[in-house]
C-alpha cells in the first residue's frame, strides 16, 4: 500500500481556499470595470461586482470549511471505533 505524503491534504484545502478568495474576486473585478465602461456607472457597478464576488467567495469559503470539518468528524468517529 503506497502512504500518502502527510502534508498534502493541507496543501489541497489551502489551494481550494485560495482560489475561492483570489478567483471570485479577480472576476469582479475584470466585469466591475467592463460594466463601468459600458454603461459609464463607475464605480457603482464596480463596487456592486466586487461585493457580490464577495459573498460569493465568502459563500463557497463556509461551504468547504464545513465539507472538510465533516470528514474530520467522520475520521475521528472511525479512530474511536478501533
């Protein structure tokens, strides 16, 4: 059986993390300014943009923190079984 490197489920949830900060936000960015360009709101819809990636990212950040604190419940049931 090939053991899994201890440190790597920590670096796959930092990365997970991270993209649901740096991803929503670097498109509200791009489509915060497109719009304000577009329809010469600025920064009203730029601001709009960069709060809802906001809640969006906020919203995806709880729901994997909660996944991962699943499996360590489930983890930890299993180790108290043996």
């Amino acid at each position: 059986m090939k053991q899994q490197v201890w440190w790597l489920p920590a670096i796959l949830l930092t990365t997970k993390l991270s993209a649901w900060i740096i991803g929503p936000v670097i498109i509200g960015l791009f489509v915060g300014k497109w719009l304000d360009n577009k329809y010469h709101s600025e920064p009203w819809l730029f601001l709009l943009s960069m709060g809802v990636a906001f809640i969006f990212s906020m919203f995806g950040l709880v729901k994997n923190a909660l996944n991962e604190y699943k499996k360590i419940e489930v983890i930890d049931k299993e180790l108290l079984k043996k």
